[in-house]
C-alpha cells in the first residue's frame, strides 16, 4: 500500500516519471503511469503558476494592470485602487477622481 501512494505522491509533486519508475523498480513506464490520477484541473493550475508573472519582476505600469483588471473584477474597491496606483505610479498628476473608470 505504501509503494502505490508514494507514486502517486510523487505524481502530484510534479516528479519526473522516469524518476518514479526508477524508484518503483517498474520495467515498463507504462506499469509506473497507471499512478498518475492527475486531472484537467490540477495540469491547468500547474501551467498557470508557470506562467504567472513574478511580481518583482514587473515594471510599474504592467503591475497597474493589474490593480486596473483587480478592479473591474470586482476584487477591490475605488478607493484601494487609487492608493495602489498612487504608490504604484508617484509620478503621475493626482487628480480627485479618474473620469474614465
């Protein structure tokens, strides 16, 4: 029992299967695969942590963006939106409210 949920476990830690098979002591990857109970789901959230923008790495007016779509999503309210981009963007003229939101 230990031997098929330490595969498994190694599957949705995103250990190489090769590796796996390795450690199973299987001959076939084949026989090593029939572990693997990832779904659709959990390969999306995989990609998407690939391709989700580091946030020091971005540049100020990319990061903007983001409160902008954090705002229209209803995720944040006027108010946090125009501190965040006060802090994000110092350089740019304050004004009482944004006219095109």
């Amino acid at each position: 029992m230990i031997k098929p949920s330490a595969i498994t476990s190694g599957f949705n830690n995103q250990v190489n299967p090769p590796i796996l098979q390795r450690q199973a002591r299987h001959r076939r990857i084949e026989t090593t695969l029939r572990y693997d109970h990832t779904d659709d789901e959990m390969t999306k959230e995989y990609f998407n942590q690939l391709q989700a923008p580091n946030p020091e790495d971005l540049k100020p007016e990319e990061e903007a963006k983001i409160w902008l779509e954090r705002l229209l999503a209803n995720e944040i309210d006027l108010k946090t939106f125009k501190t965040g981009i006060d802090v994000l963007l110092p350089h740019r003229q304050k004004e009482d409210d944004i006219g095109y939101i």
